[in-house]
C-alpha cells in the first residue's frame, strides 16, 4: 500500500500571510477548511480541504441490503433529505426496472419541490449570514419551520425523513396535508417580496454581490459545474426539463437563467427558483390522483447484475447515484456524486484574486453542504 | 449645587484635614457615579438591543430571566461572564493582552467627562468640549490594535488592522462633519452648543452635517453595517477573537459605551441637547440620545457588511467631500449673515 | 501638596516611565505602544497647564493619528513584531553624551530660566487667540507647513501609484 | 447523435481497444482498453460530450482488477456515454483526463483515495477525504483496517 508524500511546511515571506479558514469557522457552512493565501486583504490563493466529515458513506452502503441504503442517504444532504431519497430509490428502481405508481409520483414530486423550497430557504438565510444581514436568516427559518411542520404531519420526521420507499411511498399523505399545503403555499407566495425589500433591493447587498465570483460558461461546463450555480451562468439546464425523470414532464415550469455567473446571479436564481416550485407543487396538488402508492416490488431485491448510472436534479444540482450490482441482495459498489462536492471544486479558480469578504460571499453562493461533500 | 459643595470642603476644612481629601472624595464619587450608569446605561441597551432584535426579526427574544420580558437576562449575562475563567492564550502577549480591553474602557469611560445630560449634570464644562471627545475616542484603537496584536491571532490581527484603517479614515469625515455646528456656535463647549440650539435645533440647519456625522459614528463604534473589524463572517470576531470572560465583557462594556456616546454626541450637536418642552431635561436627553440608538441598532438589523474597500470609498469618496461641501456652505451663509 | 502636584508628579512618573520603555523595551510593538503612554502623559501634562486644546490636538495626532500608521506599518511587516530588536548599538556612548548635555541644558534653564515666563493667558481664551495668531501673525509660516504637507501627500500619492504600476 | 452512431464512430476509430459496447436507452456503454482510455474519451469530449458527469471506481476483486466508469453526457443532446476501464490491481494506473474535464480533478482524487487508482498526470494527485497520513485505500474489497474491533452480537 503506498503512501502519499506529507505536504511540507509552508514558508511564509513577508508580503504573504497564510490563513487557515475552518474547520471550524462561522461562514465555512460545516467543517470545510479553506488554506488562504493573502496578500493584505486579497486572496491570491485557495486550496480547500475537505473529508472532516467523511463516513465511508459508500462503503457503508455496500454492506446493507438496498433498502436499508435509504436512511443513510437522508445524512447525505441533511438539508435536502427527501431529494436524497428520492435519487437513490429511482435509481435502483431504474437498475431493477420496476414502475411506481401514479399518486406515489406525485406524492414524490410534491415533496420534492417543497424540500427545495426548504433548502433554497436555508441557503438564503445563511447566505445573509456570510454578509452580515441576521434578520433574513429569521425570516427564511421562520417558512421553513413551516414546511418541516407539513413534513413532520407526512413522515413523523423533522429532517432525516427516510420516506421514500424502493417502488412508490410508505404511507399516504394525511387528510390534512392537501389544506395544509395549500395554506402554505398562499402564505409563502406573499413572504418572497419580503425577502427582496430586505435582501434583494438593498443597495448595499447588491454592490457586495454584483460582479463578484464570475463563473463563465465554458469553466462552468469544463468543472462540470450543475443546478443553480450552472443556471448562473446563463446556461438553460435543468435536468428536470432536459433529462426529465418521474413526472416532471407534465409540469409546466420556467428555468430561471442568470447572465453573468457572478453571485447575484446565483443568488436570483435561487430566489425565482422558489417560486417555480411553488408552481409545481401547485400543480401536482391540483393533478394528484387517488389510487395505489406501492407498486408491486419483489420481497428480495435482488437486480441483475449490471450498472447504472442516474441523476436527478436537488437543489444544490445534479445528484448522481451510480450502483454497481453483483445480483446480490446488496449493492457491489454504491457511489454519489454528490453536486456540492464538484461545484465546490471549482472554488480556488472563481475565488482567487478576490478580497476576504467576497470570497466568503462566493464560498455562500456556491451553497455547499458538507455531509454531502464528504460523505 | 455649589453651594452645597462649598458646605461640603468647609466640613473637612473645620476638622483640620488637608483639601486633597474632599477633592479625591469628590473625584471618587463623581467616577463611581459616571461607572454605574455605564454599567446600568450598558446593561439596559443590551437587552433592549435583544429585543429591538428580535422584533425586527419576528421572534420575542429573552424572556424568561428575571420575569417581565427577560429584563434581568443582561444581568445574568454580565454575572456569567464575570465568573468564567479567565483564558490567556499561550502565545499571547500577556502584558499587552491584559492591557487591551483596559484601555479601550478608559477611552469610553473618559467621553462620559463632556456629556451634558443636563444644565448642571456635565462632569466637566471643558471649553474644548466636542475635540476633547474626539480626541479621546482615538484612543479606543490604540486598544483595539494592542488587543488585536497581542492575541497572536491572524484573524484578530486583520480585525486590527482593518480597525485602525477605518478608524483613520472616518474620523476625518467625523470631525469635519461637526465643523459646521460649531462655525454656527463659535464655541467648542458643550453646554454653550446646546444653548445655542434653544430656538432652533442643529439637525435642520445642518441636516447633512447630521448625516454624515451619524453615518461616521456608526463606522466610529463598528456597528454594522460597518462592522467589518469584527465581521462576524470574516473574520470570526476580529480583534477579540480570543478574549472571553470578564476582558470580553469589558470590550463589550466599552463597545456600548462608544454607542451610548456618539448618540449622546449627536443629540448634544444636532438635536438641541436637554432641551423639550414639559419632560424635566435629562429625561430629553436620554430620550433623543435612545432615540438615537435606536436608529444604529435599526441599522444594525436590517442592512448587511459593507465590503473594506467599499467602506474607505465611502469615507473618502462621499462622506468627506461632502462634509466639506457643508462645512464651505456654512461658512459662506454665517459670512452672508454676518 | 495640593491635588494639582499630586497628579503633576504622578502624570510625570508615568511618562518618564513610558518614554524609557520606549528605547527600552526588545520588542518594537512594545515600544509603540509605550510611545502612546508617552504621548498620553504629555497631554495630560498639557492639561495640567491649562493648555487644554494643546493636550487634545497633542493626543489627536500623535495618538490617534502617527502612532497608528506606526502600529500599522509594523503589523503590516509581521516578521519585525515578531523579532527582539537590539537597544544598544556602537553609537550608544556617543548618544549618552548628547543625552547627557541636553538634560544638562534643560535642568539649567528650568532651574534659572522659567521664572521669567509670565503666567499663562486666560485658559478660556486660549484657543480663540491660538487661531488668531496662526491666521495673522504667523500666517506665513502657517501657510509654509500646509503646502509642506500638499507636497508630502502629492508624493506619497505619486509612490503609491508607481507601485501598483509596477504590479 | 444516437448511441449506435457513437459507438460506431468510436469503434471504427480504435478497433480493438472497444473491448465490448452495449447500447442501454440513450447511454452508449463501452468497456475500453487502459491504453486507449484518454484518445477514446478525447474523441467523445469531440463528438460533443462536453460534461463529464462522474467517475466512478469499482474493485473488481474476482477478476483482481480495478474499474474506473466514466460517465459523460452533453447539454446539447440527450445522449449518454458510459466508458469502463479496467486495470489490473497489480499496477493501477491510468492516464488522467484532467486536461480534458478539470471536473475529473477531485473524482480522480477521490478515486485514488478511496481506490487507489493512480491517475497518471493529474496536476495534484493527494488523498482528499481521507487524512494525508492514511494507509490504504478503504474502498477496496479486502481493505482490512487493524484498528476495527470485530462486531460481536452480545
């Protein structure tokens, strides 16, 4: 087994300082930790390392049966739990070719869209954090509590829902849930104008974000770059509208685009998002059929030997799953490809060469999560 | 009032003890004074910034300490910190380390000297007045470049020297910016610039002057949004990223002592001081001077950080061309008035 | 005694205490810092002489202003704090003699010399005739010193954009 | 393009070095030579697979190698390209393609640390979610850790 080389100590010169930002630092959203090298106040240099919360997540899954894979997957993206699930189990149902029944589809659509709804919610606050706006993060926690209240009516669960099922869903919504939801959502169109007087329109926040942290398109597409931060760019790609999976075809929906790639672009983009998914979840209440919410699923899943590779869109952008199986009972290798993990890689290129304050400013528009990032 | 104080040495003077007593006695007493309403001024705002906080942010803030709106939670706060253990990094320099937050508290203990809260109730008229103050708020980042310093700390290093860059910047703009009140005047003592203002208050004449003024007290006290020396973000805490218990509490003593004496500054300057009609003086004064705070903890709540270089911009872009602007108009209309 | 000389002698041992710490002292923040006391105790001499506007323009720009940009340029150069500097060099004994005269000097002429100063002028006109006589009397040297200091900023301006030229 | 196209373009220009290909709904699968690995993934970033979703690396214990599954698609077109490469266990390496996609950084980095694939040409090839001083590679099949306390059912 070799051995990678130790890194050497670094030398400091005089115009040079080095700082170490995280593991544990306010604004590195978890224990992502950041080498700086600056010059006075500018960054000239940034090398992330990562894996303070690595937990063999893959091996880990390659030692339970396929079910059980599904509670482990809500650690992933802790803030976007459902749309873990939801990627894992259309995978294997992909790999194993079983079909999901109707209502069960959009019963998974409409959590879906509200876990971004919540996640987006998350982002938005703590990106407020990053510059020194607190009130937002309240307001932003405040609609979120409310739709982890409407999950907790659907699964009993807060934040690690573990409730998509390998076939359709576990148990159907409750009775309440339709009145719930739409309450919510006429209560939560009115609080996005809200959001833009206190973060959008203010002239300070938008000379902090404007111009800073330009991602161009082709970097994008060369770091693989995927979800909002892609869509910041200017480039029109959704993998719900262009590799549609479920049912998202039948939703009608816009693509917020950006122009410039620089933070505000994908701080609106994420801010218009919302709203899409309001739209959606609309809909899918509006379309959402009685009927059967487990398709018929073997007791042992067992699928044939072979691989897959497949992708749905979260909120932070493309979550791959790739499931390599033996034709056991468990999967011969499990890998995620995780968006946060990728799109953070292209921070030491969009962030070098930018002051301290905007790096943190870019390091938030980037909207990483860490369990997913190291899992 | 005099009176009583000549009573007072001819006491000391009938039992045959030498004057310098009565006169520490009295120095004392006038200090001990002037520290408890610091410490009593400090712990209500404290608590009323939580809740102002909270309300602007749709929560109730502390609520449970003490009974009525968690009106004691500062209290408890402040008996928390005194009894936490005192921790001095191991690479720290102990001396200047321990120096630090003393003389951040003594440059906002020795503004209180000027603050007129009412027609007697000023420490000392000094006929410097309003220069006295800025003078002494230069100080405070004298202590806040030690603490920085000291703490053997990059992040409190770049707190201070982000500090020392803002302080030197917006005091210019801050001095220049009062400049007009005091043409008006004539007069640097604060008693003699609220008499001034019996018929009309400053803030009309001078409304951008006033401005100005405000905007710089609030880069002066590091409140956002130009708190960067210590954004929160950034750089974890700045300058006092390494300081807990009783010599936290002090800065933070100091902190909202600087608050409480800009605002006291601005209403001494521009809103008329003590006087109102009815109320008793000092209750105007300290009215407009919460007033005042307010607004800062206002702003505090709802904008974000300005970024460094778009602070010094600011500063020397906009706030001092046009503090001078108001200060050259002044001048001019006091000439055309005679 | 009276007050007054209590606080004079006080005030005085702290300066001088301050001002040896400044040459004195290994480490060069130390120094700074101890040159703010310095500068501190001098204003308070200042006060002391009812020369109130002195003291608060003396820790105005020395505090507040040249000892920061002090501190500053030594933070900036983070290996120099981190060093002991040396406090004596070759020259140190012929500083000791000049040091020496000048002290001997000024104690002659405190003894001898100050009881000829009248008393100070009236301390609540001190400043209104401190800007009278800048602006009459000595105008033209007032003047003089103001395009020193134009030309002083002109040049660091020129310096500074030289440098990022460079770049 | 559809995936027969694709495969017939790839094969026609490297013969041998397709070992197998499968076509799976729009996904153009092929298990490619070690050799060959770089020209052929080359040759797809130019018929227009511009975004190299993901690597994977599977330890293909019983045939004693090591699998690295690239999987590349295209924001213009809805095809899928899935590129196996396999390398014995012995000798892990593989021509890095980070000059093709600087997305393949990290997922190179990952695939070393877990795996222990070595990428040959990677700018920067260290171990990224394990610590620098790790020893092995933890997603290998008999990857045996000393310090694991066996589990024993009470």
């Amino acid at each position: 087994m070799e051995q990678t080389e130790i890194i050497e100590p670094i030398q400091e010169t005089m115009e040079e300082m080095y700082v170490n930002m995280g593991p544990q630092h306010p604004s590195t959203h978890g224990v992502l930790r950041l080498m700086l090298k600056l010059d006075g106040e500018v960054v000239t240099e940034i090398t992330p390392y990562i894996g303070y919360l690595h937990r063999c997540h893959e091996k880990i899954g390659e030692n339970r049966i396929y079910t059980q894979v599904i509670p482990y997957t809500d650690r992933l993206d802790y803030l976007a739990s459902m749309y873990n699930n939801f990627g894992y189990v259309l995978t294997v149902e992909r790999l194993m070719g079983l079909q999901v029944p109707e209502r069960a589809e959009y019963m998974r659509v409409i959590l879906a869209e509200m876990q971004r709804i919540a996640s987006h919610l998350i982002w938005m606050g703590t990106f407020g954090l990053d510059l020194g706006n607190f009130t937002i993060f309240m307001y932003c926690f405040r609609e979120r509590e409310k739709i982890l209240d409407l999950f907790e009516s659907v699964s009993g669960q807060r934040l690690n829902y573990s409730f998509y099922r390998i076939g359709g869903m576990p148990l159907d919504l409750p009775d309440s849930f339709l009145t719930d939801c739409k309450a919510f959502l006429e209560w939560f169109k009115p609080r996005l104008p809200e959001y833009d007087a206190v973060m959008t329109d203010n002239i300070i926040f938008q000379k902090r974000v404007q111009g800073i942290g330009k991602l161009d398109q082709k970097t994008a597409i060369d770091y693989a770059i995927s979800g909002p931060m892609l869509r910041g760019s200017g480039i029109k790609w959704d993998l719900r509208r262009n590799d549609p999976y479920s049912i998202y075809d039948r939703f009608e929906f816009e693509i917020p685009v950006g122009s410039t790639g620089d933070v505000w672009d994908r701080y609106m983009v994420r801010r218009l998002e919302m709203a899409e998914s309001v739209k959606i979840v609309e809909q899918a209440l509006r379309d959402l059929p009685p009927g059967e919410i487990m398709g018929k699923v073997p007791k042992k899943l067992k699928p044939l030997a072979g691989d897959i590779y497949s992708r749905v869109e979260s909120p932070r952008g493309e979550l791959g799953f790739y499931i390599a199986s033996d034709g056991s009972e468990k999967p011969y290798r499990y890998k995620v490809r995780s968006p946060a993990f990728v799109n953070l890689s292209v921070l030491p290129v969009i962030g070098a060469g930018h002051l301290v304050a905007d790096m943190v400013a870019i390091l938030g528009s980037i909207d990483i999560v860490l369990g997913e990032v190291d899992r | 009032m005099e009176k009583s104080m000549e009573r007072f040495y001819a006491a000391f003077a009938a039992l045959g003890v030498p004057s310098i007593v009565p006169q520490l006695i009295l120095m004392l007493v006038v200090a001990s004074l002037v520290i408890l309403f610091i410490s009593v001024s400090v712990m209500f705002m404290i608590w009323w910034e939580r809740k102002i906080s909270a309300h602007i942010q749709v929560r109730y803030g502390p609520m449970r300490v003490g009974g009525w709106h968690g009106w004691a939670q500062s209290i408890a706060d402040g008996i928390k910190l005194l009894i936490k253990e005192d921790v001095i990094p191991a690479g720290a320099d102990k001396l200047v380390f321990a120096l630090a937050p003393m003389v951040v508290f003594a440059a906002a203990l020795a503004a209180y000297v000027i603050i007129p809260f009412g027609p007697n109730l000023i420490v000392r008229d000094l006929n410097i007045g309003v220069l006295f103050y800025i003078s002494i708020s230069s100080l405070t980042v004298v202590g806040i470049i030690m603490a920085g310093w000291s703490s053997n700390n990059k992040y409190s290093v770049l707190g201070a020297l982000r500090s020392a860059a803002q302080a030197v910047s917006y005091e210019v703009p801050l001095v220049v910016s009062i400049l007009g009140v005091i043409m008006t005047v004539g007069s640097l003592s604060m008693i003699q610039i609220v008499e001034a203002q019996q018929r009309i208050w400053f803030v009309i004449p001078q409304f951008v002057g006033f401005l100005i003024y405000l905007t710089a007290a609030l880069a002066e006290c590091n409140r956002l949004p130009f708190d960067i020396p210590e954004a929160e973000s950034e750089l974890v805490a700045g300058f006092h990223v390494e300081y807990s218990g009783m010599r936290f509490a002090i800065f933070f003593l100091a902190e909202y002592a600087n608050m409480f004496t800009v605002a006291a500054i601005a209403t001494t300057l521009f809103l008329g001081g003590w006087h109102g009609p009815l109320l008793p003086p000092w209750l105007w004064f300290l009215i407009k001077t919460y007033f005042i705070i307010f607004v800062m903890m206002w702003l505090r709540w709802t904008l974000a950080r300005l970024r460094v270089d778009q602070l010094m911009n600011l500063g020397w872009k906009v706030l001092l061309p046009l503090a001078f602007l108001n200060m050259g108009i002044t001048g001019l209309v006091l000439v055309l008035l005679g | 005694m009276t007050v007054i000389q209590v606080v004079f002698f006080l005030v005085a041992a702290f300066t001088t205490a301050a001002a040896f710490l400044v040459v004195l002292a290994k480490n060069i923040v130390h120094c700074a810092i101890a040159l703010v006391f310095t500068f501190f105790g001098v204003a308070a001499l200042y006060v002391l002489l009812d020369a109130e506007f002195l003291a608060a323009v003396q820790v105005l720009l020395y505090v507040g202003g040249i000892t920061i940009l002090l501190l500053f340029a030594i933070m900036l150069t983070s290996r120099i704090s981190a060093r002991g500097v040396k406090i004596m060099n070759e020259q140190v004994g012929v500083s000791a003699v000049v040091v020496f005269a000048i002290f001997a000097l000024m104690a002659i002429a405190s003894l001898k010399g100050f009881a000829l100063v009248g008393s100070p002028p009236p301390a609540s006109y001190a400043t209104a005739s401190l800007g009278r006589l800048l602006l009459t009397t000595y105008v033209l040297p007032f003047e003089a010193v103001s395009i020193l200091l134009l030309a002083a900023m002109v040049g660091a301006i020129i310096l500074a954009r030289r440098e990022r030229e460079k770049d | 393009m559809t995936p027969e196209e694709i495969i017939q373009t790839i094969m026609s220009q490297f013969g041998e070095a397709v070992k197998a290909s499968e076509v799976k709904g729009v996904e153009a699968r092929m298990d490619v030579d070690r050799g060959k690995n770089y020209e052929i993934l080359l040759a797809l970033k130019g018929m227009g697979f511009d975004y190299l979703n993901c690597i994977s690396s599977v330890d293909r214990i019983a045939s004693g190698d090591l699998e690295a599954v690239y999987n590349l698609s295209s924001l213009n077109e809805s095809a899928k390209a899935m590129v196996r490469v396999r390398v014995p266990r012995e000798d892990p390496v593989i021509r890095s393609v980070v000059p093709i996609w600087s997305a393949a950084n990290w997922h190179e980095r990952e695939a070393f640390d877990l795996m222990g694939i070595r990428f040959e040409g990677h700018p920067d090839l260290r171990r990224i979610l394990t610590s620098e001083d790790w020893v092995g590679h933890p997603l290998r099949k008999d990857y045996q850790d000393e310090r694991l306390v066996p589990y024993e059912p009470a």
